[in-house]
C-alpha cells in the first residue's frame, strides 16, 4: 500500500485521484487470511567507497537513501541530477552525495582487508566478521556457501517502535503505521537467501525475537521454509523483568527452523551442560493426562484395576464401566480397587484400554506405585508402547524380574538422556550480567551497544543442535555486538570443536552519535563518522578483545566463564579476519584487472582456510597455494606448470581456473577429478548477473 497511496499522490486530476483512492481503500478493507503485508519500495543502499561518476545512482548523504537521482553530468566538484522516476533536475555538489545500489541491481562484491587477529597460529581456522549491509554480504554468501551451512543464528531488530532499526536508511518508530509490513517485507530478502545457504538436508536456522514480531515471523517462516519443522522456545533472559505495558516482560523467544534430517542433541537438563547418561527407563503413568483425559472423552478406558497391597502387585483389569453408574471403590475379594480419578477429584480416564493392561500385567509391564493421598487409591505405571518396541529391538534390555511381584527390571541397553526442554530458565542467561556487564569488561563502559545477549544463552542455543558437530560452519547475519562468535569459540574451547564463524554486521552509528557527529560537521562515510561505527568500535575490538583475552586497553581480563575453570585472561586458540564489503566494476573483473581484490573472495570460497594470502600490483602466471588448500591458474600458456604442482600436492582441493573458453575449461579441468573447480572469471560473473534479488 505504500507505494500504490505514493503512485496516487503524484496523480494530477484531483477527481481521478479520489476515485482511485477511495477504491484502494474499498480493497484495503477487504478480509485477508493469511500472513499479508506490503511490498515496500524497493531497498537502496549506500556504497560510500564508490565513487561518483556520471549515469551513476546517488542520493544525498544527509538525505533520504530511497531518494534517488541519476547523475547526469560533473562539472568540476559540482553533479547534476534528474530525480529517478520524475522531471525534477537539481545541482548538488560531489561530496555531498554516495552512489546507491537499490534491491535487484546486479552487484559485484569483493572483500577489503581490514584487520585480523592471530592466535593461534598453528591452526588453520579462521573465523571472518564483514562489514556490509547483510542483504549485499547474503548475495556473497550465497555465492560462496550456497547449500554448506550447518547454522545459522539471527538476532534480528526486535521492530519495538523504539527507533531500534533502519528501513532505506530511515529509521523506523512507533509513529510508521507502515512498520510491521516495512520489518517482514525487510525480512523476508534476507530469509529466502539465508535458506539457501543452508544444507538443505540438515540446516538449522535459529531466530531470536520478542512479542512485538514473534507472531508475524512465525508466519513468515513457515512461508519461507517450506519443508522445514519450526519448533520454539522461550528463554528468560531479563528475570528483572522489563515493563512494556501490564506485565513485566522477563523472556523472549528462538525459533527453530530444522531442514528434514537436521539432528538435535538431547540432553537431561540442556542448560548445565553435558548430561551424564543413565541406564534408567522411564515407566508411564496409567492415569491419562493432558487433552482427552476425562471420563467421557473415553468412556470405555473408565474401568476399574484390581490391587494386591499385601503382594504389591496389580492384578488384572475389570470390565469398563457403564458411563451412566458411578464407580464402587469397596474392595472385592480382598482386593483393593483403583479406579482412574485425577488429583481434583474428577473422573479421568486410563491411557489404555483394559485387554491391553490384562496383557502388560502377564507380561510383568505393570508396576504398582505410591498411595496417592490427593487421588484417594494407589498410583500405577506400566511400559509404553515406544519402549516395548525398544524392548524388541535390543535397544532396551530385561536385566531382572523381581520374584516377589513379577515386575521385569529395564534398562536401556546404553546410556539415554531426554530431550531439550523448550522454556529455557537460567541465571547465566541473564543479559544484563552476561551480555552487558561482559562487553564493558572487554571494551570499557563508555563504548556502548544496546541490549548485547548472554554469551551463553547465544552458547546453550547453538550448542543444543552442533553439540555433535565439532565442524560446524555457523552464519550469523546480525551479529551486533559479536556475541555469536564470541560464543563459537567459546564452545569450541569446552569441547575441542573446530566450527568456523561468519558474522555479518554494518557499521551503522547510533542515532545520539549521529546528531552530534553531524553537528559536527561529518558525514556518512567520513573517516570520523566510521571509526564509530559498530563494525569497528564495538564488533571487532570485542572479537580482537575476547580472543587475546585482553580488555580494550590492554589489560588481562578478570574471572572465569561460568561452567568451567577457563581463566577468561587465556583468551581462545582462534583467529579472526575483519574484512569490508566492496563493489567491483564488472568490466575491470572480466579483464582481470582486479585479480588482487578477488583474492580473500577466492580464499573463503575455498573454506577460508589458514590465512588469506595476498599478492602484490604484478599478476603471477599462478597461484600454488597448498597451506590455504587452493590454487589459481592465471595464464593459460602455464597449464602444464600448474598441472604439475597440482599433482605434487595433493591436498589442495579447490582450483581456479582464468579462461574465457568453455571448452577449454572443461579441458584443463579433466585431470583433476574429485577436486572443487571454478572457471574465472565467468563463474563470478554469473552468479551476480544472475542471482539478483527478484
């Protein structure tokens, strides 16, 4: 609706323009069924490292992104501009104005270095962090890892109304009758690229949100991920409690999205840990409980069950009763009677019918429990149906029967621990304590970042379903403050795992810092403007800061995490690349003029392994890359050189090749079957000409 009432407002003939408006509204009003909302005007953003140059996209600096203009000349440090979509020309000067990308445009991203921290130099995994909008980093994935991530955690803007997040540059408040649909329609993109970065057969894709939008993405989700199961769980994580209307809210929610054949680890309490299994069995309350668990839902499983209290045995079943007489509770043969009666003293039901309780007693399946002070009779269990199959299938063993009662003894053939629980309550998930108070002890009190989670609630969440998966690749495409990655490593530190990280933040300032920095006198894009952005003066000097173990100033770090004698001052065995998303001129890359600033694309294509090389201005024939586990052939003339290396180590196994001939191509590549090959730069090209957002 916002772009159709925009499209009505430019029409001229006020008559027309009323007609067609009321008849909008008309249809507006209209019941929808289903998760509806708009398609908002596509979404620009600023690419503040290209230059400006003429028949390029722009918009003002200090203006609106989605107001766009098409540079039509440059005249010394003077653009002038028609306004896309209208006949409004307008002289600005350069400076003033940052070329844009609007959502659809073909673009070509590359990764500028930044920083890296080492720490482990022995080891060749290397976690990444890049500064992007996360839809243009979400194309580069795509390209990079489409179908090879294990898990993908999100914490996305929580859509409050409290200006927490951006729509085309603009924030988005309380105020924008607009919001919810601005927030699903910002969504969705980034959620139909994000599930095809997953292993579609065992992806897992977790999302964090409170009440504001839990409902509206839950829709969407399952939209979206079509063939997936979506279970969520609650987790309190501000047990202060924080007043957002009547109540005071103390939790918010993940949702899990698992692809068909994704694995969950279970655990008998998933928050302390690992559980130690037990050989234990479970046996089942013979009272029905939950939904149908009244008399009448059941009339035929209201039946009574006869009882040896000397013996402690259950004897046999009764027939069941008519549903119109009331049950007699007077022994009967010296036996006591046990009928199915709830802890309010209602009539229930059994869970199975009488024959099949007659069966499980000869069999030694029934165990008689406790007096039942509230119920007024005795508490009964038996073997359910699903261990009795354990039972068939070895999985579940008879150790003994007891000679008194004939009770079989059960247990499971190896250890067994229950399933996650799906209402996380736990100190250490508290984000005040283990959010906030972590990220002023690595970065000070005066670098401030709003709302950062517990790194063990980001931990427990992760770790919940890669448990078991020491080689997770993990995607994170909100990553804030960098609690993610903080937390992968940290799970790699307790188990010895080697997941490898990507995080994904912009380098957005907040609103305080940009009224004063423009008062200031700077703007988007100025030096001063980005040193305070939450790419660099939040994200990575938390990462730089968690895994050398020092705070900001250099200072040992105090305490331990919780859960283990980790000394938080020994820091993590892991390295780290910063790295900016950039744009490349496709022409310059068709003719390998940009072959250095492809180099960390090649390198994380390739599994991001060992640290990315570099090379200088000259162009090398080739590139024999065997600790980084790739190479690169760049003349053509030099195959049989490349071939040679190729086959002397055997441990690369990705490999470039730079040729404009598909036969060609498919010629040079026949020797190294078994091998991850890419033709350059045609496979590049396009994937981005191609895979435009549609």
């Amino acid at each position: 609706m916002a772009a159709i009432n925009d499209l009505i407002a430019q029409i001229e003939n006020p008559e027309l323009r009323a007609r067609i408006q009321a008849e909008v509204d008309r249809m507006n009003k209209q019941k929808k069924f289903g998760l509806v909302f708009e398609e908002h005007l596509p979404e620009c953003t600023p690419l503040y490292d290209i230059p400006v140059k003429r028949g390029a996209l722009v918009a003002l600096k200090t203006g609106k992104v989605s107001e766009v203009y098409r540079v039509l000349k440059i005249k010394g440090d003077e653009a002038e501009c028609k306004k896309k979509d209208a006949d409004e020309i307008a002289t600005f000067k350069v400076n003033e104005l940052v070329t844009v990308a609007e959502f659809g445009d073909a673009i070509y991203p590359y990764l500028k270095p930044m920083d890296s921290v080492c720490n482990a130099p022995d080891s060749d995994l290397w976690h990444t962090l890049i500064e992007a909008d996360n839809y243009h980093a979400l194309q580069l994935l795509e390209y990079l890892y489409a179908g090879k991530v294990d898990c993908i955690y999100i914490d996305p803007p929580y859509n409050t109304g409290a200006r927490d997040w951006k729509y085309n540059n603009d924030y988005v408040d309380g105020a924008d009758t607009y919001r919810h649909s601005k927030w699903l329609s910002f969504m969705e993109k980034r959620l139909k690229i994000a599930k095809k970065l997953l292993n579609p057969s065992t992806g897992i894709l977790i999302l964090t949100i409170d009440e504001h939008e839990v409902h509206h993405i839950r829709c969407l989700m399952e939209e979206v991920f079509t063939g997936f199961y979506i279970q969520m769980v609650t987790c309190v994580t501000n047990p202060t409690g924080s007043s957002q209307g009547r109540f005071s809210r103390i939790e918010e929610y993940a949702i899990y999205c698992f692809a068909p054949n994704a694995y969950v680890n279970s655990y008998e309490d998933p928050m302390i840990g690992e559980a130690v299994a037990t050989q234990d069995v479970r046996w089942k309350s013979l009272l029905r409980s939950g939904p149908s668990s009244r008399r009448e839902d059941r009339k035929n499983m209201f039946y009574p069950v006869y009882i040896d209290t000397t013996k402690g045995i259950v004897v046999r079943a009764g027939e069941p009763l008519p549903f119109e007489q009331s049950p007699d509770f007077s022994t009967v043969n010296g036996l006591e009677v046990a009928w199915p009666i709830r802890t309010d003293g209602t009539e229930g039901r059994w869970s199975v019918g009488a024959e099949t309780l007659n069966n499980l007693i000869s069999k030694g399946y029934v165990l008689l429990g406790r007096y039942d002070d509230k119920r007024k009779t005795y508490g009964i269990t038996y073997i359910s149906a699903e261990i009795q199959k354990m039972i068939e299938t070895g999985e579940v063993l008879i150790v003994g029967r007891n000679e008194k009662t004939g009770v079989v003894k059960v247990e499971y053939a190896q250890g067994h621990t229950q399933a996650v629980r799906t209402v996380w309550h736990r100190t250490r998930h508290n984000a005040g304590v283990y959010g906030t108070n972590i990220l002023s002890s690595l970065l000070g009190k005066n670098r401030k970042f709003p709302f950062p989670k517990s790194v063990y609630v980001t931990k427990d969440s992760i770790g919940t379903v890669l448990k078991n998966n020491r080689n997770a690749l993990i995607v994170d495409f909100f990553a804030g403050s960098g609690t993610t990655l903080h937390a992968v490593n940290l799970l790699n530190a307790e188990d010895g795992g080697h997941r490898r990280c990507i995080i994904v933040t912009n380098n957005e300032v907040s609103a305080d810092e940009a009224i004063e920095l423009e008062r200031q006198g700077y703007r988007p894009g100025d030096d001063q403007w980005n040193s305070l952005g939450v790419a660099r003066y939040i994200t990575w000097p938390r990462t730089v800061c968690s895994i050398t173990g020092v705070d900001i100033v250099g200072n040992p770090l105090k305490g331990n995490y919780l859960g283990s004698d980790k000394p938080m001052a020994d820091g993590f065995k892991a390295n780290a690349v910063f790295f900016k998303l950039g744009f490349l001129d496709k022409t310059s890359v068709a003719l390998g003029r940009q072959f250095k600033e492809m180099i960390p694309t090649l390198w994380m294509k390739a599994g991001a392994i060992g640290t990315c090389p570099t090379v200088g201005e000259d162009i090398p024939d080739m590139l024999i890359l065997p600790e980084n586990k790739f190479a690169v052939l760049i003349d053509e003339m030099s195959y049989m050189t490349f071939e040679k290396h190729i086959a002397e180590h055997p441990e690369i196994e990705t490999i470039y090749i730079v040729t404009d001939s598909e036969p060609g191509y498919r010629e040079m590549i026949a020797p190294f079957e078994g091998k991850n090959t890419y033709q350059l730069y045609r496979d590049y090209l396009d994937n981005f000409r191609i895979n435009t957002g549609r």
